[in-house]
C-alpha cells in the first residue's frame, strides 16, 4: 500500500447506482475501473465528491445539483429512502492512523436526517489494536426547499468526547476549531482530494484564456482556470529540477515543442508553446489533446499532490501512441497519491497486463453496481497468450455491454 494518506476502502449502500448490499470495495494507489456506460464508474466518483464537500459549509452541494430524490437507489422498494457511505481512511503507515468514518443519509417527508460517526482505530491485528474507540458521533437535519435545494436547519445533536453544537459536519466542526487533531486530518484528507470530471479543453475552454496573475492555488483546478500558473510552478523555483522531464514528455507528445512560456501582460498570465522553428503557439490555438497533455503534466507530475486524485477518461483526445506515456505517469504517480480513474480504453488497459489488479471491473447486477477487482493468478494462464485489452474486448474479464 502507498505509503501517504489513502482511502483504504469504501462502501456506499442505497445511493446513486449502488444497492443495499454492496460490499466493502478495497482501493489500492492505482484504481482503473473500466466498465459499460452507466456501470457506476462515475457512481463511485460522485460518492467520493460526497465526502469532499462534507468539511465545507455547504456539505450536500452535489445533491442540489440533481435533488435529493435522485441520490437514492432506485431499483429497490424500501419502507423510507435510506443510505450511506462509509470510508476507512489511513492518514500514515501505522495501523492505529487508521479511521473509520460513516455516514448515514434518511430521507423523510421534507428533511433529510444525517447521522456521522467517526472511529478509530480500525484493525483486525491483536485485541489491543481491534479496540473501537468513537471520536465523535453527530446526527443533525437538512430540510428541503425545493426539488434540489438543501440547507441545514438543526445543529447536531452530538454524543462526543467533547461538546458540541453547530450546523457543520463532525469533520467541518474539527476543521473549523483545532481542538481535534485527528478529526481535523479527516477533514483536511476529505478537502484536499482533487477531481477531474467535467474538463473542457475546447473553444470556451478557460485554460486558453489569460488568467489573472494573482490566483494562486496548490493543485489544477478542475476547468484548468489556473493551468499556466500550475505550468510555471511545476518547471521553476524548487521544482527546476522537473524542466527537462516536463519538456521531454511534452516532445514526445508535439513533435517539435521544445518549452513552454509565460507570459506576464497587464495584471494576466497567458500560455504559448514554443517550437523547435522558432514559431510559438498561443494556447488559444494550441488542439484540445494538447491542452489535455498539459493538463494531465500538470497533475501527475506534481511532486507534492492531493492524496486522491479522481481522472475521468484521462485518454480522450489522446492520440493512441501517447497512451502508453499515459499509463507509465499513472503508475509513477501512483507512488505519491492515490489515483481513481475510469476509462474506456482498451489501449490503457492493455498497458496493464502486467499488473491487472490495478483494474476493476464495474457491471449491474439486478440492478446494482458491483465492482471487482481482477485476480492476478486467475488470468496468468489468459495473459500468457493474450493482453488485457484483448480479454477485456473479447468479453472474458467482464465489463462489456453484451
């Protein structure tokens, strides 16, 4: 296992494409779910976006974008809609920085109930570290105004080791007044994990415009508003030593790039990319698979990056040589985050034949996502004559429409 802060596993229940009985599903640093569409790859993604918001003041943002109603599992006929999420997360490499948080979500007449509980430690090794010990428990109300408008309206009603009374999530609460260091990591891992989903590099892209000098953030953003100051940051100060890597991954990507630059004009920030010619190219030129290369430089290549890291189909607008490049940067990435990506490629698939338990398999079953990881030794004899890509296309590992 990674040996920074990771989501050990995940389980959501009665919510979005997931079931009641969902099983517990293990998350190592590398996580390639391939899939149908409409599988749950993204599913599990929104899941993940459900416990980044929870330190914020507004924690069910994500269910007002679609309303409440939609976030309950829809094939089953349950007395009321009840569901939840709960996470084991390792925030270092004991076994006691292991914690469980769960999340309990009730939907009745115009309020949704939450119940929270965070505990730790979490393991199965010796009768001295299986001890459970509760660090907060927290249940509070959020009514509902309209068919995708939530607020909160009741603090929480809170059994801890400590008093405590607000409309905030456990985490947010921690976050908010130090008192709880433990909680306060929790809140601060939930945070800090960075998604990529809904990223447009086309004409209205905002990585083609200049960006103003004065927005300065840690990671990308996830509409790359920031992608040239992150460009500056990965190549100068003490990350120089990044230069020439950057410069030869974007080569063998353009062929005849050399650099980038930035420039400096009035208060904004622009990008051009400079050519072996002598020409440079503004980025409100440069192709959409350029921009995404950059993009994804940007984000694997940071020596210092989130803890987690979700990639939506990391491959689209590559052209197939460079998806091997693609697949080496997961893996090196890897070592220093975790990473959760989905894809439709068969092409970054194949490039891990070596290693096919960094892949799940997302399919319905009677309706409910379930998502396995494959076994190594199962395919060794398969993976003697063919790729994964091929097994995949082929129908043998799962994960097809037919």
């Amino acid at each position: 296992m990674a040996q920074h802060p990771f989501l050990k596993s995940i389980k959501p229940a009665n919510l979005l494409s997931f079931g009641p009985n969902t099983e517990e599903i293990e998350l190592r640093p590398l996580n390639i779910l391939i899939g149908p569409n409409g599988s749950g790859k993204t599913n599990l993604i929104e899941v993940l976006g459900m416990l980044k918001e929870l330190p914020d003041r507004d924690p069910w943002s994500s269910v007002k974008r679609s309303g409440v109603d939609e976030w309950f599992w829809k094939e089953g006929k349950l007395k009321e809609n009840a569901a939840s999420v709960s996470a084991v997360v390792c925030l270092g490499e004991e076994r006691g920085d292991e914690y469980s948080y769960s999340l309990q979500i009730t939907k009745q007449r115009s309020f949704l109930s939450v119940w929270e509980e965070v505990v730790a430690p979490v393991s199965s090794h010796g009768s001295q570290n299986g001890i459970r010990k509760s660090l907060v428990r927290s249940a509070y109300n959020a009514q509902i105004l309209g068919p995708s408008e939530v607020r909160a309206v009741e603090g929480p009603n809170v059994e801890a080791e400590r008093s405590i009374f607000s409309q905030l999530s456990a985490v947010a609460l921690a976050m908010a007044d130090s008192n709880s260091p433990k909680l306060y990591a929790i809140g601060e891992f939930f945070a800090k994990m960075a998604f990529y989903r809904d990223w447009e590099f086309g004409v209205g892209s905002e990585a083609r415009n200049p960006q103003s000098a004065s927005e300065r953030t840690a990671y990308l953003e996830e509409d790359s508003r920031n992608l040239a100051h992150m460009l500056n940051a990965l190549r100068t100060g003490d990350n120089f030593y990044l230069r020439d890597r950057f410069n030869d991954l974007l080569s063998r990507f353009y062929d005849g790039a050399e650099d980038i630059e930035i420039e400096l004009t009035g208060g904004r920030v622009s990008l051009r990319m400079l050519e072996r010619n002598g020409m440079s190219t503004p980025a409100v030129r440069l192709s959409d698979g350029t921009l995404r290369w950059l993009a994804l430089l940007v984000i694997l290549l940071n020596p210092t990056p989130p803890p987690v890291i979700c990639l939506e189909e990391p491959e689209l607008g590559l052209h197939p040589d460079a998806i091997h490049i693609l697949a080496d940067l997961l893996r090196e990435a890897s070592t220093r985050t975790q990473l959760i990506v989905t894809t439709h490629s068969t092409a970054l698939v194949d490039a891990f034949s070596d290693d096919p338990e960094a892949v799940c398999v997302c399919e319905k079953i009677d309706g409910a996502t379930v998502i396995k990881r494959l076994d190594k030794e199962r395919l060794k004899v398969w993976l003697e004559s063919y790729s994964l890509g091929h097994l995949w296309a082929s129908g043998e590992i799962g994960g097809n429409r037919w």
